[in-house]
C-alpha cells in the first residue's frame, strides 16, 4: 500500500490534496531556495524548487519503503519578474499596484518522487490571471485583511483576493497551489497510480 507525503506546509494544497481522495503525513519540505537561480525560465524555476523540497522531505522519511512524496511551488509573474511573497504591507501594495488592470501569469511545479529510489518526475502548469483595475482604497482594505502577507504576488485567488480577479484562462487550481488534474495525470502515467480506480468496485 502506497504510503503518500506531502512536502508542504500550505493548508490550501493540503485542502485541495485531500479534496481528490488522497490520503496523506506532512512533512516539511523545506529547503534552501537560494541555490535556485531566479533567472530561469518560471515554469523550469518552479520545478527546481518542487524538487529541492520533495528531495529535503525524502530526507527525514523514517521509511521510504513504499513512500510516494508529492511537493509544489508557485510562483507569480508580471513582465518576466517572479513576485514572491510581500516582505511587508507597503510590498504588497506595491505588488498589487502593479497587478492592477494587468493580466500576469501563475506558475505551479510539482514534483513527484518514490521514496525507494528517488525516482522523481517533476512538471509544471502555467494559468493567465486579469486582475480588474483597483483603486488603491481597495488595495489598501484587501491589505488590511492581512490575507496577501504569505501569497505569492500578493493575493489568494480562493478567498478574499476572488473579488480582484477579472478572469482566468486555465487551471483555477493550479493558481490556488496544485493543478490536481495535471498531478493526477502524472501519478497514473508515470507511477501507475489511478486515485479515481478505487472507487470502482468492480476492480
């Protein structure tokens, strides 16, 4: 019996994980992102940084014996730059300013890697995000609800940030933190694992 881990602290992929019938321990997957150049390409960056974690994570596994490690990251990026999460609130008004009337990009890598041998398979999902134009007393009264200060670029799309977004084009999911049906996808053509099979009881 496959035995699932998720690298990551964030309750959104822990949510949205669990949400598809994976059952699944924490471990911390934390690690030194400064050995990941920022200069890469966003969608090669993001799986640098799913695969440090995934690897940090298989590192402090008590038993890899039949461990299947799922890790992520996501990033936001406006004009080529990655905006990483505010270092405080005139940061994230800055960040949103920006964002402001603008279609940027979110970025999620992910990794998945067997505990036995380390074999990893990492991909990432890229989804266009149009912010409508804002005021900045609604900057300012969406940083006042203190939800922007632990979001990459600034907003969590699936909470008080929905009411900035004008539309999306591509996986809402994978702009919360973990594209599942991509992941799903991978689980079951690269490790032979199908998440929707046991429902099925005639298998």
């Amino acid at each position: 019996m496959k035995k699932f881990i998720l690298a990551s602290k964030s309750p959104r992929r822990a949510f949205l994980l669990s949400g598809i019938g994976v059952k699944f321990d924490i471990i911390d997957g934390e690690a030194d992102e400064s050995s990941v150049s920022k200069d890469m390409e966003p969608g090669l960056y993001t799986q640098e940084l799913a695969l440090l974690k995934a690897s940090a994570a298989a590192k402090k596994l008590k038993s890899a014996k039949n461990a299947v490690i799922i890790s992520a990251d996501t990033v936001v990026v406006l004009d080529g730059s990655i905006l990483g999460k505010p270092k405080d609130e005139d940061d994230a008004f800055s960040m949103l300013k920006r964002l402001s009337g603008r279609t940027h990009e979110v970025y999620t890598g992910y990794c998945i890697m067997r505990g036995s041998d380390g074999f990893a398979v990492c991909k990432s999902v890229r989804t266009a995000v149009t912010f409508k134009k804002l005021s900045d007393d609604t900057i300012r009264a969406y940083i006042a609800t203190g939800e922007p200060m632990d979001k990459a670029g600034a907003y969590g799309i699936q909470e008080k940030g929905a009411m900035l977004v004008e539309r999306i084009d591509g996986d809402y999911f994978n702009v919360v933190g973990l594209p599942v049906a991509s992941l799903a996808d991978t689980m079951e053509k690269e490790f032979d694992i199908n998440i929707l099979k046991k429902y099925n009881k005639e298998n």
